[in-house]
C-alpha cells in the first residue's frame, strides 16, 4: 500500500502542484513532455539499431522505408521534441530568475511547449503513418521528390517541422522581451547597455583597459554572464530557425504545388547552393546554440555549485562574442566531400575557422573547472557529478568532430558512423543530457517547491547507466565508422552487427536509464503530481522570488 | 610519416584517439576525486593559461598542418584540375541507379584515376570500399555541379560501390560488386 501511496501522491506528499506559480508549471510542463520524447528517440534508437543487426526485426520486417522514416524521425523526436523543450523549459525559468524580472509571457511560454510538442508528434505521424523520409538534411530535391514520398505525408512532416520552429520563435521573442523589459534591475538601463552586455563586448572592453592599465569599461556589467550566454546562444537559435523554417516553406511550395496539378522544376533550386543554406542554419544549432548555451549552463551551474565568482569571467564574457563569429563561420566542414565547393571555403571555413571551436570549447571547460578547483573541497552532489560528466561528454566529442572537419580525415570519415556516433551521440547524450540533468536537480527544489527526491540510489545508478552506456554506444558507432559503416545506410545482411549488438548492449543501458529516471521521478512527485503539473495554475505569477523580496519592501 | 592508404590512417587515427579519449577521461576523473578530497591536492603540472590556449590553437591548426603533410590525397585533391590522371572514368546516377562505363574500371597499382560522377536527379554519394567494407574514399554527388575525384591507389584489389548518401530508400539497394580492381601489386601480375 506503501507502494502505491506514493505512486499516486509522490514521495512524502511533499508535491504539491496547487502551490506551484504559472512560471514553475510551463516549466515543468516542457520538461515532463521532453523527457517523454526522449524515450521515443531512444526507443527509435534501439529499434534502428536492432534492424542493423537483423532487418527482419520489428517494426522494420525487411523494410526500408519503414527503416528510414524512423531514422528521419528520430533527430526531429530527438534534437527538437526532446532537447529544445528541456533547453527552452530551463531557459525560460532562468531567465526571469536570474535578471530578477517576470517572465515576459507565460502564455507564450504554454504556446511554445505545445507547438513544439504538436509540431513533434505531426512530423511523426507524417514519417511513421506516410513513411514520408527525407531524412532531416533535407537534401534537394529530395524532400519534394513525389516519386518516391506521399504528398499528404510530405506536407503534414513539413508542417510539424514548421509548428516546431514557430514555437521556436516564440521562446525567442519571450527570452529578449524579457531581458529588454526596463523593470526591476534594469529599469534605468538603455537598450545599447543591455545590447553591449549580452553581445559580451563589455567583458572585451574589461580586458582591453586591463591591459592598458585603465579602469574596467563596467565593474558590475549589465547581464549576469549565464543570461549573456542564453542571449548570445538564442542568436544563433534564431538564425537556425529562419532557415530551417524558409527551407521548410520551400519544400511547402513545391508539394502544394503538386498537389494542386503544377508540376515545378525542381532543377530550379540548386543542390549545392541549398545544401550551403540549410547547413549554414543547422550548423548553428550544433555549433552556435549547442556550445553557447552550454558553456553558460557550466559557469552557471559552477557558481551556483561553489558559491563563488566565475574564473576569469571577463575572458568568458569576451569569448561568447568570438563564439558568434566562429559559429556563423563553421558551415563549410559539412561540405569538404562536396566537390564543387569552393576550395578556399573548405580550407577557411571548414577547417581553419572551425578549428577556433576547439579553442572556445577549450576556454569554457578550461574556466568550469578552475571555478571548481578554486573552491575545493566540494561535496560530490548529484549537480557536480552530471556537470562532470558532461564536461567529459565535450571532451570527448567536440575533438572527435574537429577531426573530421579536415580534408584528409573527411574523405574517409564523410557519413559514416563517426561523426553520428563519436561526435554528436557523444556530444548530445553524454555532453549536453549530462549537463542538462546537473541543471535539472539544481532547479528541482526552486521549481518544485522542495518536492523530496524518491531515490538518490536510483539517482545515483541512473547517472552510470546513462554515463557508461552514452560513451559505450557512442564509441561503438565510431569504431563501426571507422571500419566504413555508413550513417545514412540500411545494412541488409548484417555486415556490421557485431559492432551494432556491443551498441546495443550500451543503448540498452541508456534506455533502462531513462526508465530508472522516469520512475524516480514519478514517485518522487506522484501521479497526482504530474497530473496536477497540466492543471491551470491557482496564480499568475511569472517571477521566482520577488513576490517575497516585495512583501519583505 | 606518410600513410599511404586511407585503411593506414584510420588505423592510426583508432589509436590515437583511443589514448586521448583514455587521457581525457582520466583526467576528469582525476578532478573530480581531487575536488571532494579535505586535504588538498597538489597540482602535478602547472599549466599557464596561455601556454593552455596555445596548445589548443597549435592542436586546432597543427592537426591540419600534420595531415596535409602527410596525408598525400589532400594536395592532389585541391590540385587535381592541374594534374593529369592515368585513367579517366565517367560515371553517371539516375533513379538510384549507376550506370558504369561499359568496359570494367580497371586501373594499376600507383596509377592517377579520376572519377567524374554525375547525377540527373538526386543527390548521391560515390564511395569506393573493400572486400572487408572498410572504405577506400568517398565524395558527395550533386546534381547541377561536377562531381570529380582523383585518386592514386596503392593497394590492389576489387572494391565495390555504394552511394555514400541517402537519396531515398531504394538507395539502400544501391550496391555494384567489383565495380573497379586495381592490379599490379604483385611481381607476376600484368
């Protein structure tokens, strides 16, 4: 009975959901829906992987199609259903906790979880239903090609992979509105001291009158220097959003068009050209967006965990704003087995410039961990060892990406398992997840209210499960590429199974994981807890704090 | 230090990641055990921090200065259009299908080949693997922009064929067995 006492009501009745303000719920309801579609992206993991080993396998029983609509799923379910939502719930929270201000909306906050997830759940429905899959590059002209795609499953993955990236701006425009707004703190701040601020020049400008022997430019900047990072990071979101939301609106003309009996040239787009665009955008999610934002959470959560300032923070500042001409520059490294591009983009952009995210990468986990180290000894928390990790997780991937991005390297490695499994598996779930659950128990009590963890031994064995089996699977996909395994393929008769099954062996443990988190949390809120989570909220409040900095005024 | 075949670069690059990824790992580790320890460590080595960042800018750019250097197809790559191949082969792709010269592509050991591959419809990719799957090299196929690698082969064998890059589902089938053998490497063959 105990059992189910605290299934029902959580861990000590200490959730309760009616005392949680509106910006604690559009919270928690971001986060709830992203760790659901995280199970669905490493369930299409498991079932892709499992079809590599034997293709007989359900649900894909010898079928390609099947095959690659569940891999042109699985990043979208993966990267936008899964990591935005958490990235964007955290954000969203942080945002009017750390500039001390109200969130600027919390309907536009409820709007963006629910056209993320509705946008998710329709790109998934037009891949499983249709088998509409062109995969998320999105290659012309691919995706318009009616030969081989459904019409109508086309244009309702088009239109989810739209809802996604509208969502998206939403976030956007409540992150700046709510930095820009003049109240609380910045109510006598102008728009350019907030704009220097968030853009990092302040910090440059500390440097350069230090090393003149001047005074700093500002001794107490405008923007903290996580909000820099949201600011600087939601740049590039933006960016990635238009263009993924213009590539989207083209592959729209051309199957409306279709649909309505006229048949365009798709010749009219050039492959070359469009791939240069699209991976312009896309890269700076993983460039732009992935490295900035994460950079801010390390020195967030590294003051938040020692309790002291940020090492060197005015070099961390100064660093965010090179980050933004480094990530608007990187591109062509996807584009080095691409014969007709331009040498001397291969060399500048793919290689050399690239090669400064080694450098930014370097500086950001160079500056974590002198912050630790400076405020030794530290008790092991659940929120140091998954930043630990994850710093571990960057580590790992970003070299294994900045080998790649070499013309040598390149014309072997180019779309094999690699870059899939050694760089961005790596990356996302060990260094970004890692880093991403060190945020989540640090905001547990601020936005539960206190609510008592079920399991720190659950907790605890989630943490290896998930460390072990993300570098296990991640290194196992590498070696598989490096033996020639393709990223983009369907091997029909087991040519690299014994590499896919030791694969299968760590995304297991990943998978059990998930269900190991998952319950911990269900128990720890209960289900008449997360239940509540989706109920309307007894309040408007959209600030953390300040009602009782008020009441105390 | 020159590597001759791709399979001889990726065997060094296997292990030399092997070892950073271990030093890398360990090195955390080793922050971590320090960071909850009373007693506070000692650093084994100081590392000033732009002695720090100019290792990272050194590796950053020193890794494309080493493979260039050794790597001999990265210079024949951005050279090729002033060099001149021993063999030439066209290639063209069309509803996920190849379609080959009519004579086998053949070519000797140390022998320039340049593959011209161009595609009607989709994009493609050309890569060329051996008998053991592992890859000889590969590039993406465009439609609307040439599409041409040369490459000297220094290994003897019959490779085969796979598009490089999904163009659809029926790619997956896309597969031409001992697409090009290169001969040569043995005293007696012709």
């Amino acid at each position: 009975m105990a059992f189910v006492d605290t299934l029902m009501n959580g861990t000590e009745n200490s959730f309760k959901p009616e005392s949680l303000s509106a910006l604690q719920k559009v919270t928690l309801r971001a986060v709830v829906m992203s760790f659901l579609f995280y199970g669905l992206a490493a369930l299409e993991g498991m079932l892709m992987r499992g079809a590599e080993v034997n293709p007989g396998l359900p649900p894909v029983f010898n079928d390609p199609a099947h095959f690659f609509s569940m891999m042109t799923v699985h990043p979208i379910v993966g990267l936008f259903g899964s990591t935005y939502q958490l990235v964007f719930a955290a954000f969203t929270f942080l945002i009017p906790f750390l500039t001390k201000k109200p969130l600027y909306s919390t309907k536009l906050a409820n709007a963006t979880w629910l056209l993320i997830t509705i946008g998710t759940a329709a790109s998934w429905i037009g891949a499983f239903v249709w088998h509409y899959a062109p995969l998320y590059t999105l290659y012309w002209p691919l995706p318009a090609d009616t030969q081989q795609f459904s019409l109508i499953g086309g244009i309702v993955f088009i239109v989810g992979v739209a809802l996604i990236m509208v969502g998206t701006l939403g976030f956007i425009y409540n992150v700046y509105s709510t930095i820009f707004a003049r109240v609380g703190v910045h109510a006598n701040k102008t728009t350019k001291e907030l704009l220097i601020s968030g853009f990092g020049v302040d910090g440059l400008l500390n440097l350069i009158n230090k090393l003149r022997g001047k005074q700093p430019y500002t001794k107490e900047p405008a923007l903290s220097l996580p909000v820099v990072a949201i600011f600087r990071g939601t740049v590039d979101t933006f960016l990635d959003a238009l263009v993924i939301l213009g590539a989207g609106v083209l592959v729209l003309v051309y199957l409306i068009a279709e649909a309505g009996g006229v048949d365009l040239d798709v010749s009219a787009v050039d492959a070359l050209l469009y791939k240069n665009f699209f991976w312009w955008g896309l890269d700076l999610v993983a460039d732009g967006l992935v490295l900035i934002y994460v950079a801010g959470s390390w020195y967030l959560l590294a003051t938040i965990i020692t309790g002291q300032k940020l090492f060197m923070e005015n070099v961390a500042r100064a660093a965010l704003m090179l980050e933004l001409l480094v990530s608007w520059m990187v591109w062509s490294h996807h584009l080095l087995a691409d014969q007709g591009q331009p040498e001397m983009m291969k060399l500048i952009s793919g290689e050399m410039v690239t090669a400064f995210e080694l450098l930014t990468q370097g500086l950001a986990l160079f500056i974590t961990l002198m912050t630790l180290w400076k405020a030794r000894p530290l008790k092991m928390t659940n929120e140091l060892k998954y930043l630990l990790a994850g710093l571990v997780g960057f580590g790992l991937a970003v070299p294994a990406g900045i080998i790649q991005a070499d013309m040598a390297m390149n014309r072997v490695l180019h779309n094999t398992q690699w870059i899939i499994g050694a760089h961005v598996h790596i990356a996302i779930l060990v260094g970004l997840y890692m880093t991403l659950y060190s945020v989540v128990y640090v905001l547990w009590p601020l936005v539960t209210n206190n609510a008592k963890l079920y399991s720190q031994k659950l907790a605890n064995t989630h943490f290896w499960l998930h460390l072990i089996g993300g570098i296990g699977m991640g290194a196992s996909m590498g070696m598989a590429g490096l033996g020639g395994m393709l990223r983009r393929h369907f091997y029909m008769n087991g040519e690299y199974s014994s590499y896919m099954i030791v694969a299968a062996i760590f995304g297991s443990m990943l998978l059990l994981a998930w269900v190991i988190f998952l319950y911990n949390i269900i128990m720890s809120l209960g289900v008449k807890g997360l239940i509540g989570i989706f109920m309307p909220a007894n309040n408007d409040i959209s600030s953390y704090g300040l009602e009782e900095e008020e009441a105390k005024a | 230090m020159t590597f001759e075949t791709s399979l001889e670069l990726l065997s060094f690059h296997w292990v030399a990641y092997t070892v950073y990824s271990l030093l890398i790992i360990s090195i955390i580790a080793w922050f971590a055990y320090n960071l909850t320890r009373e007693t506070k460590a000692k650093s084994i080595v100081r590392i000033p921090f732009y002695g720090y960042i100019s290792f990272l800018v050194a590796a950053g750019v020193g890794h494309h200065m080493f493979t260039y250097n050794a790597v001999p197809w990265v210079e024949q790559d951005i050279t090729r259009h002033n060099l001149t191949a021993d063999r030439t082969f066209d290639i063209s792709i069309k509803n996920q299908v190849f379609t080959l010269p009519k004579e086998k592509m053949t070519a000797k050991y140390g022998e320039q080949v340049m593959f011209n591959v161009h595609s009607e419809d989709l994009v493609y990719g050309f890569g060329l693997f051996r008998d053991d799957n592992t890859m000889v090299m590969q590039m993406q196929v465009n439609p609307g922009t040439k599409n041409d690698i040369l490459w000297t082969f220094k290994e003897c064998g019959n490779f085969h064929m796979l598009s490089t890059e999904y163009s659809g589902p029926a790619g997956a089938k896309i597969r031409i067995d001992n697409a090009f053998s290169v001969t040569g490497c043995d005293k007696g063959d012709v």
